[in-house]
C-alpha cells in the first residue's frame, strides 16, 4: 500500500516539512506571535464546532497535527486556493475509506457554489457537485467533474453526509484533471472538518489524486487495499519481451489492400484528405480554423535598427533576411541593395579578412551554424545599428523573413532581440520596437521568424515588446511560463524500446484560447501563431524508410 499511494499522517506535534511552512505564513501573518508558536489560519466560512469536540485530544493549539482515525458524520471540505486559476475550481471526486477498510457510504452531497450554473452565462453545465461521487475519477472528461466559479479569499465549500457516523482511514481528493492547461483549476489548498472539527489542512496535489492518511496501522491499510479499486488497477503492468530487432510499424501496400479488402473498404479516388464538401454535415469551428487573411504594403527602401541583443554587450548579428510579395515569391535581393552601419566586422581593427560579412545575409545559405554564413557587427548599447535594403522599384510587401544569428548556443545571445523597422521612411514597429526570437544554436529545423509587414500597422499591440510583469500579476496569472520556444523532451515510451510518437500538440494562451499551429514555419506569420518541429524528424531518416506520412506537422 506505501509504494502505491502517497499517504499524508503526521502524529508528531513538529518536524514535519507542513509545519515549517506553517510558521513561515505565521510569521509573516502574525508578526507579533511568538514564532516558536505557529498558529494556521481558520477556516473560511467554517460553521462553528459543535459543544462537544470530537477527537479535540489530538489538535494542538500550538500547531495543527493530522488526528488517527477521527470519527464523525458531516464532513466539510473548504476549497481556498487554486493552482493557478482566477475564476474557476473544481475537482473530479471524493473517496473515503472507514477503519474497517470500507468504502464509506454517502447519502449526500452539497456545495456553495453549487456548481458554474449560478452563473447567468451557464444554466445546464453537467459539471454538478453529483459528479464527485459517480465513482469515475481517473479520466479526462470533464463531465464527471464538478467546477465552480472561484472568489479570491472566499471558501468555496463542498458538504459530504456519511450514511452513519464512521472511524475515517483514508480520505482520497482527485483534483480537477480536465487537461494540464486546465489542471489549473484544480484545488490547491484545502481545509477539511469533520464534525466541525479540522482533521486536513495543507496543500494537495495538482492534476491528480491526493490520498489523505489517518493511521499509520498495517491492518487497516490492507484491509483498505481489498476494497480500493484505484489501488489495485496500478499495481498491474504489461510485460514487455524484448526484440532484436527494429520492427516495421506500418503494412505494406498488399498488406493494407488485404485489411480493406477483408472489411469490405475501398479507397475512394481523390479522398486523402477529409473536405467539409463531401458530407452534409458541417465542421465545427475547432476542426476547421480558416486561414487568416494577408495584407501587403507597397515600398521601395526597408531600414531595420537593431537595438538591442539577446544579452551579448559587444557583438549583433544575423545569419539572414528574405523579403516576399504579394504572391508569396521570394523578392531578388542583390548584395549591391545592402547598407549597413557599421557595415560588418571588417570596420574593426585585426578584423580586416572576416567573413562575417553583409552579402551573407542574402546568399541563401539560412539553417545553419556556420557563421561563415552569417552577418556580424559590434555592437555598442543606445547606438544604431542599420541595416537598408533598397529595391529596383517599390514593390507590393507581404512579410519580413528573419534568421537571427545562430553559431551555437552560447553565440546565439549575440542574435537580435530588439528592432525597428522602417518603410521609406515611414515607421511600421510599434515604439518600443519589435521583439525577434532568439536562435537555437542549432540548425535541426529551420529557425525563420516570419513578420507580416502590414500587421505592424493593423495590430500593433500584437507585435509589442511586452511590458514587464509584476510580481503581484505574475502570480495572479497563475505564473504561466511566457517564451517564444518551448521544447519537449521525449525520454521514454510506454514500453516501445524503438518508436516513440505523439498524436496531436495543442497550447493554449491565457486566456485558454488554442494557439494556432503550423507545420511550416514560413506559413504561421507574425503574431498568428507558431510551427511545430521535431528532431529526429520523422521515421523518414530510417535507411529504408522514406514517404512515411507520421511527421511533425500532424501534431
């Protein structure tokens, strides 16, 4: 039972890492409190104890202390904070286990807030405070869950009436677990009576079960263990024989043609990709994003100031730039178009023959890390530094493609971070200037920035330098992680010992609206989103392997 749950007891009155933290909050709280005499706070909304004060023996004054198998029939659970949520909390469900190691039965359930349908916008949401009960808690859908609004510094409190009164051994609190984006919702810290009386209080667990424990004695557990489903079906896992050599994961064309043949399928001419003409029935909004629609400017000379690095204090670069039309061609861009102050390294003295220079910014040569292909000037903060590119004849400008300076991790902070941009004359970044993102290092996929020239004018709040959060926002946001790259390290599979895979990425912004993905980086833009890569690629780099369709822009 301990190598399967993550039992919580404590029945020394100090030591345990809880109580630290409460002295801390006591301190800081109550500054004129002995400190040696740490006080947690009360219970939100609590309704007062009743005269006779069940189990009081094993709560202590001076410190809160889980109590042994506290008895009681009314159980109150008071719900303070989030994980991160502002408006919204919920959890998936309740379990309760007697000493007898029994499922404790419950005749009834109540909370305030009821559930989200107080709120004027909601009046049939399933997400019922019924659903903590139902008995289905390790899933992902949320109609078995129960959600909230959420008032900062209010309870928000959940009432569980037990058949009879009961000796309680395990109380088990699934958190709301819809997504890990909304795994935020979920309770973080928690009070709960019984009785009137505190038997829990403390943090619990984000986007999975927390189980409560009140004794420490071997033969309840086990008891417990027989009648803990939850339990049992962890404790099973499949047996992987292991192979010598790397199996195929897809049938051939005769081995395909068989199966469909065999389910009486024939593949229709035309139809490899689904198309919302071939049937009555409409594609919902998610399944079938439209693509967003492009601008162009007209200009003839397009200056970029380069005013700040990505921390680097001597040095600014780029490795190259591209500028497209309106028909989405690339526009020819002759060495002889380029200007620069400082033009490139050579300005520098001993620096007479390096290569880092203007016309590599237009020699096509983009992923890569060798910086013979790349741009370089110094770099000296609150000067500009320019770079102009004057055309034949102005021309109808759809975006801006950037490669930012990309030797290797370490010289990647000598890339770009901040830029204005001008078009005859005229300025198109907001004031602040534009932020660039930062170069890997490395060139396993391609790295370009894409900036739509029009978008510039049309939003610039979307091409903003962001303003600095503060500390208080920052946590009121629920500290979300804010960054132009974010890297998933696949480390293990589920027992596969050759292929490792994904079916589908999603992120979604602060406000939970889904961050449109590509999987191009030339065909997301700026300000529409962002593109998906991998490295490896695809099975695809396998000898013997090539066509396979399972490549990164399926995610």
């Amino acid at each position: 039972f301990n190598k399967l749950t993550a039992g919580r007891l404590d029945t020394r009155p100090e030591g345990d890492a809880l109580d630290s933290l409460l002295q801390r909050a006591a301190r800081l709280t109550s500054p004129a409190q002995p400190p040696q005499q740490p006080q947690p706070p009360a219970p939100v909304e609590q309704p007062p104890p009743p005269s006779t004060a069940v189990g009081s023996d094993d709560i202590e004054t001076n410190g809160f202390v889980i109590p042994e198998l506290p008895a009681g029939q009314l159980l109150h659970l008071n719900i303070l904070d989030t994980w991160g949520d502002p408006h919204y909390v919920g959890l998936t469900g309740l379990e309760f286990f007697s000493s007898a190691g029994d499922p404790v039965r419950i005749i009834d359930i109540s909370a305030d807030p009821a559930d989200i349908n107080v709120l004027p916008e909601y009046d049939s949401d399933p997400r019922v405070v019924a659903n903590l009960i139902d008995g289905v808690n390790r899933t992902f859908d949320e109609v078995h869950m129960w959600l909230c609004p959420f008032t900062p510094g209010r309870g928000h409190h959940v009432y569980v009436t037990f058949a009879e009164p009961v000796q309680l051994a395990i109380m088990r609190v699934w958190n709301y677990n819809k997504s890990r984006v909304h795994s935020s919702r979920g309770a973080k810290l928690i009070d709960v009576a019984l009785d009137g009386i505190r038997i829990f209080y403390g943090e619990i667990a984000r986007g999975n079960d927390e189980t409560i424990l009140f004794t420490e004695d071997d033969a309840i557990l086990e008891r417990v263990w027989h009648n803990d489903l939850s339990l049992q079906d962890l404790e099973t896992e499949p047996d992987t024989a292991p192979m010598t050599h790397r199996p195929r994961t897809r049938d051939s064309d005769e081995q395909r043609q068989k199966r469909l043949a065999e389910l009486d399928i024939v593949p229709v001419p035309g139809s490899s990709k689904s198309s919302a003409a071939a049937s009555d029935r409409p594609v919902t909004s998610a399944a079938a994003a439209a693509a967003p629609k492009m601008y162009a400017v007209q200009g003839q000379q397009l200056t970029l100031n380069l005013v700040d690095t990505w921390s680097d204090p001597h040095y600014i670069g780029l490795t190259g730039l591209e500028l497209v039309d309106s028909t989405g061609q690339s526009v020819p861009i002759r060495p002889d178009q380029l200007s620069a102050e400082p033009r490139d390294m050579r300005v520098v003295p001993g620096c007479e023959a390096d290569e880092r220079t203007l016309d590599k910014l237009v020699n096509g040569v983009n992923s890569t890390t060798d910086d013979v292909n790349m741009w370089l000037v110094p770099f000296t903060k609150g000067d500009d530094h320019t770079i102009t590119v004057t055309l034949d004849r102005p021309a109808q400008l759809l975006t801006l493609r950037l490669w930012n300076y990309n030797k290797s991790p370490e010289d990647s902070y000598r890339g770009v971070k901040v830029m204005h941009i001008q078009l005859d004359g005229r300025y198109l970044s907001p004031e602040l200037g534009l932020l660039i993102r930062k170069a890997p290092g490395h060139n396993y996929y391609n790295f370009v920035q894409e900036i739509a020239l029009a978008d510039l004018i049309r939003q610039p709040s979307a091409t903003a330098i962001p303003v600095t959060v503060g500390n208080d926002d920052y946590q009121q946001a629920g500290s979300l992680p804010c960054g132009f790259v974010y890297q998933l390290n696949l480390l293990n599979t589920h027992g596969d010992l050759y292929y490792i895979g994904l079916t589908e990425l999603q992120l979604f912004d602060e406000t939970g609206r889904p961050i449109q993905l590509s999987g191009e980086a030339i065909s997301c833009g700026a300000g529409r989103g962002g593109f998906v890569a991998a490295h490896p690629e695809s099975i695809n780099c396998l000898d013997g392997v090539e066509n396979d369709v399972r490549t990164p822009d399926k995610l």
